[in-house]
C-alpha cells in the first residue's frame, strides 16, 4: 500500500492565475517548473498510473488496476472515461455522490491512499453530464470538470460547468492538474487554456476508437508540446486488437513529446515516474526552457478569429 502523505485537493483558482487580478496572466513567470533538468527522470518524483480496460471486465477491472496502480507506487491513477455507459447503464442515473462506480472509486482511493482521474454519466442541474473528477487520497471529491465537446450521439449533454470556470485546474500533492474527457482532444484551445494556468499535467479519461492509425497520438503529443506540460491518456481495450477497435495504448506524454510509459495494445496498468515541473530546455538567456517562449511571444489581441461564432 502507498504510504497517505496527504492530500491537497482543493481547486486551484489563485489570484495570480487570474485574468481580471492580472493583466498580464500570459506571462510565464507565475508558473513554477525546473527548466535545468533535461530530462523527466530527474527531478522531485511523481508516479501517474494509467490504465486500459477489457471492454469485457470493466467492473473486475477497477479493483484491479488500483491494486496494480499502489503495487507500483503510483500517486494517482487515471481511469477511462464513463465506464457506466461502456457497460450498458443509460445516462444520468445517478448524481455524482451517489453514483456507484464513482463511490467504488473512492473507496478504493482512501483503502490504497492514491489518488484518482475519471469520468462517469451524472445527473447535471435537468439533465445530465459527462462528468470528470479527481478524488483525493482520503477518498473524497477535490474537483469536477464536465466534459466541453460532445461526440457523435452526446448531443444532449450539459456542458455548463458547475462553477464560473469551464477548465478548473486542480492542485494535487503540489501538482497542478487539468481535466479533459475524449472529444476534447481535438480543441486546441482549451489545452492552451490549461497551459496559461499553468498545469503540470492534463489527464484524459476517453473511449476513443482507433480508425486512422497515427492520427491520435500525433494530436496527443502536439498537445503535450505545444502548452508544455504532460498529457496523460487512459482507454479501453478490446482484444485481439485490430484497427477500428477501443485500442487501448494508455500512455503518458512527456512536455517534449516522449512517451513515457505506456500500457500498448492490451490490458494493464503502466505507471510512469517523473518530474512534473519539468519543462522541454530550449536555447539563449532570455528563452531558457520553450514554455517560457510559448508564453512572452503570444499575442492573445490578434487570436479573436478563434472566438467568433460560427455564422
């Protein structure tokens, strides 16, 4: 079992983090990282568990991998997106602190003192969301997001967010953590939104099929290199895999775009060990590490196209 060292599990909405407090939120000097390292291994150490589930044996999967996942020393487990629906039940049965599966989540949270990312089908005000969440060592909600971007046959889901803010960072054990659930993958934008908040890592519980080969992973690490910080995936399996099947290939990718651990085309859990503060070196005095670049030499005044509805 990993020791309990405490959790620090409250969402992260700090003053210097915010646009209105601080006109010059973009600036990198807010967020705290070790650009002298020049690699992930070296450094204060973190341990993400992520995971890919038989399509088959959800339920005796969850156990399983939390055991898997505290076998291997992890801080925190990612899990894929809405179980619940892989499995069958139909949208919106239950709230969130009532919801079976996410009550065994955090039950198996406070037994082996990790924490835990995951996503389920919760009641949201009169309907219903793809709801992501992180549990804290002790086995209690310390943040909600809802999934943004529907897919195909989600249409009717809430994405109104339950604060002001529709991507809340979370700090847990010093890190600082962004959500994101499947569809979201493909908006940049919000990604950025994560990096100007200064996560150290993003976690994605999806269920996302595999039918174009490379396309997924190119898009992953993009993500993971463009905001510069690390992104971290959790998915289903079916075997024998074949293209155009849940994949599975749970990974963890590092701010340059390496993967560093990873689960591959088969069930299992892979935990990764890394610095979470580190971020991709880069060249000169005044760019010492590429967020730092990322961040001085945008220009937010000149990106208003990205917002405008679609007409």
């Amino acid at each position: 079992m990993v020791p309990n060292s405490g959790m620090k599990g409250k969402p992260s909405h700090t003053a210097s983090l915010d646009t209105a407090a601080n006109p010059s939120y973009h600036d990198v000097v807010s967020c705290r990282f070790t650009p002298q390292q020049k690699d992930p291994a070296v450094g204060p150490k973190f341990r993400l568990a992520v995971t890919s589930l038989l399509v088959t044996q959800i339920e005796e999967s969850i156990p399983e991998a939390f055991r898997e996942a505290a076998n291997g020393g992890a801080d925190l487990i990612l899990l894929p997106e809405e179980p619940d629906i892989v499995m069958g039940w139909k949208p919106g049965l239950y709230r969130l602190a009532d919801h079976p599966i996410y009550s065994r989540m955090a039950s198996f949270a406070a037994e082996y003192g990790i924490g835990a990312v995951a996503s389920v089908s919760a009641v949201a005000g009169n309907g219903f969301a793809n709801t992501g969440f992180l549990i804290d060592r002790k086995g209690a909600l310390a943040g909600v997001y809802r999934k943004q971007h529907p897919a195909p046959g989600e249409e009717a889901i809430v994405t109104d967010q339950a604060g002001d803010d529709p991507f809340p960072v979370f700090e847990f054990d010093g890190v600082v953590l962004g959500i994101a659930i499947c569809m979201d993958i493909h908006f940049p934008e919000m990604f950025c939104i994560y990096g100007l908040k200064c996560a150290d890592i993003v976690c994605l519980p999806t269920m996302y099929m595999d039918y174009t080969g490379d396309m997924l992973e190119s898009i992953e690490k993009a993500r993971a290199v463009d905001n510069q910080y690390y992104v971290a995936l959790s998915r289903y399996i079916e075997t024998p895999y074949l293209a155009g099947k849940s994949m599975g290939y749970a990974k963890v990718i590092a701010p340059d775009g390496r993967i560093i651990a990873s689960t591959g085309h088969q069930a299992g859990v892979a935990v990764a060990e890394f610095d979470p503060k580190w971020r991709m070196p880069f060249w000169g005095e005044q760019y010492k590490e590429f967020r730092t670049m990322f961040h001085t030499t945008r220009k937010p005044e000149k990106y208003g196209k990205i917002v405008e509805p679609r007409k």
